[in-house]
C-alpha cells in the first residue's frame, strides 16, 4: 500500500531535500529549522534525556533508539547534538548523549526512499539502521525481533500521518514492548496554530483529520508553477494528548507519564510563508530566516504581527495576541535602538512587562551597545540581527503552554512499569 505524501517524499528526496543541511532561506533546511526548531527540540529533551542515558549507562550499557517515522535520519542529528548545559565562552561541546554510547539507533519509515536516503547518509555510522516499516501496523515484528529501546522517538508532525487509531495501536505495542523508564517523543501538527485558524474548531474526529501540503519545500517563483501532492495528516492539541495517556494506561495497564508538551513555531511555522490556509499572514518564516542569514540586512518593519489576526478563542487566542505584543515590542525597540541610545526603564509599560520580555530587550540592547564600534563584517547583520532572532526564539519558548498553538506539538512521555 502506497504512504500518505509518498510521491511528495519521493520528489523531495530525490531533489536532494533530505541532504545534509547545507543553509537556506527556503525549503526543508532552512535557517528557521536549524537555529530555532531543532534547537528548541534539544532544549526541552535535555533534562529527561540526560536522566535516562544516566540510567542507561552506569553499567555500560548502550543507549538504544528508535526513530518512528525517520525520514532520512535526521532525528540521529537531533539527539547527538544537545548539549549537557548552556555554552559560556570557554565551555566546549559535551553531549548529552555522544554518538559512543549508543548502542543502537534504528529509523524506521515507509518510504523506500527515505530509508535508502539514510542509508546512504550513514553508511559510516556502524550503529545506525534503517528498515522500511508502515506504522500503521505499529511496532510489527520488531515485538518480537528487537529488545526494548530507551528511546521512542518521532519528530517534525511524523506521527501526524497516523490517523488517531493507527497511533493508539502503536502505543499500545510500545507500552508492552518498553522497559520501564522508557522515553517516548511525540511529534504532531498542532492544531491551534495561526496557520489554520478555520482548523480551530474542529470537534469530531473526522474534522480534526485535514489535507495538508508541504509546498513549503519550494521557493515562491516555483510554488507557483507546481501543483503539490495534497494528503490527510491528523492536527493535536496538548489536551488531546493527555488523555491519550491516561487512555493507555487504562487499555495497557503500563503507566504513562507525560513528563512534558512544547508548542514549536508558534508564530514562525511552515505555512506563514505560503499563506495556504489563512491568507491574512505575513512571510514571517522568511523574514526571520533572513536574520539568520549572513551579510544579508533585514527589513524590520516586516516581522511586525498584526494581533488582531488570531481569531476569537476563550484560551488561545488571549495567549497568542499577548505573544504577539510582545514580540512587535521586542521587534520595535531593536528598531528604535539601532538608531540611538535608549534607556530600557524609560519604556512605557517597562514595570509591567514579564521576565521574558525584560530579558529579550536586555539581550537587543546590550548586544547593540557592545558592536556598536565595529566597522568590519557588516555588524548589523551579521551579528545584531542575529541576536534580535535568538531573543524573539527565547520569548516564544517561554511563552508558549503546550497547548498545540504552533506549527508543531512536542509531548515528551515516560513509561512506568
């Protein structure tokens, strides 16, 4: 049976999409993934992964993957690459989980041409598989012809092409097939992200089930001209995902502890740009992209958010129009900035204003006072508008609840057996 998207994951991979990331301001690599998602992936792993591989190796032993969904393997790139702590200047790399203490990472996919993609990618990782697989099975003969993994894993809205009883069934085959302490990670489209607002009240199932298209992978000049592949992903909210877990509980008898849910792309996802399902957007992705990108100055003025875009909600849209605030001031005062001094305490509101968004003024304004005098290699671009992205990146981790108000939904659980 042909995969949901499998002609649209055939064509990207072979338009070599799926190669290692090379920088972008377009496509499936771009600045936005690299620099905000998969960093914020990293950061709300760290603490439970850095538990689980101290469990797993005081007796040196390996840790033991599997990545549902892998596409061509970049969840590996994911995992290896967090860091035990926050870098200071001296501080060099040390990871949470280096490469010599897995055992084994497999990917799993339905595509033939993913898992020969991640093949190819690495064909040097001795500890690295891939097998083809269709979840919609869930575990298959991995039940019976693997041992336990620690690590569960999915990433970017994957298990979103499983319809809801497709993915209860493949939970219930890891609650059995896990030890006890396992960590499942979970990764959907959420449904409550201004990129759908007309997905928002969706009640049944059927209507929480919508056509989705990554023509996102292409630039404008070429979405124009193609027609994308058009298939039926499944969008989650974080309440929805709680009761999943107690639902599997109750079905299995294995516990199931949702240790943590992170709304990801809250303002930023995939479809702000191509404006598919709500026209009012703006190209924030690229114009965020673009502060992310080298010796390449960025217009201000086009990270403004209207709030009054977010539709009526009695609980998202007051969470999202105070993130949108919040961000236009940041966005704002960088603005102000670059052309004099200001004194932070003389904002208005300043008293008012939450830590995060003292915090992300702080970092625009001591950031531009410090390059201040620098004449070579293009400051502003090069480093002040990078900054202004990392503090727009912090306000919308710390801002968001979980509740599926962004592009993606991380729901990181534990198994207890």
């Amino acid at each position: 049976m042909q995969s949901v998207g499998e002609q649209t994951y055939t064509q990207a991979v072979r338009e070599g999409k799926y190669d290692l990331y090379v920088g972008n301001l377009f496509g499936k690599y771009d600045n936005v993934r690299t620099y905000w998602e998969d960093q914020l992936t990293r950061i709300a792993l760290r603490p439970f992964l850095g538990e689980l591989v101290e469990r797993r190796c005081q007796n040196d032993r390996g840790v033991r993957i599997v990545d549902l969904g892998c596409g061509a393997g970049q969840g590996y790139e994911i995992l290896t690459k967090i860091d035990r702590r926050d870098l200071d200047l001296g501080l060099q790399h040390k990871r949470v989980l280096p490469k010599e203490k897995i055992d084994l990472y497999l990917g799993l996919d339905i595509s033939a041409a993913m898992v020969e993609k991640g093949q190819t990618l690495f064909e040097s990782e001795p500890h690295v598989e891939f097998a083809q697989a269709d979840l919609r099975e869930g575990l298959g003969r991995l039940k019976t012809e693997q041992e336990p993994f620690d690590i569960y894993f999915s990433s970017y809205g994957s298990l979103s092409h499983l319809m809801r009883q497709d993915l209860v069934k493949l939970l219930e085959d890891i609650c059995q097939h896990s030890r006890n302490d396992s960590t499942i990670v979970l990764d959907f489209l959420g449904r409550y992200s201004i990129e759908w607002p007309d997905f928002w009240g969706a009640r049944s199932e059927s209507e929480k089930v919508r056509e989705y298209t990554m023509s996102y992978l292409y630039p404008p000049a070429t979405r124009e001209k193609i027609e994308s592949e058009k298939f039926p992903l499944r969008f989650w909210a974080g309440t929805e995902v709680k009761e999943l877990a107690k639902e599997l509980t109750a079905a299995t008898g294995v516990g199931v502890e949702v240790l943590k849910l992170m709304d990801r792309s809250l303002l930023v996802g995939r479809h702000t740009d191509t404006q598919e399902y709500n026209p009012q957007l703006k190209a924030i992705r690229r114009s965020i992209n673009s502060l992310h990108e080298d010796y390449l100055r960025t217009n201000l003025e086009e990270l403004l958010i209207d709030p009054t875009i977010v539709p009526d909600h009695p609980v998202i849209a007051p969470q999202l129009r105070q993130l949108i605030t919040s961000w236009n001031v940041v966005v704002e005062y960088c603005q102000q900035r670059l052309w004099k001094r200001c004194a932070l305490t003389e904002l208005e509101g300043w008293d008012s204003f939450t830590k995060s968004l003292q915090f992300a003024l702080m970092t625009v304004d001591r950031v531009i006072a410090d390059v201040g005098w620098m004449w070579y290699g293009d400051p502003r671009a090069n480093i002040i508008e990078p900054q202004l992205g990392y503090a727009l990146r912090t306000l919308e981790y710390e801002m968001q609840q979980g509740w599926g108000c962004g592009h993606g939904l991380v729901a990181i659980l534990r198994i207890k057996k």
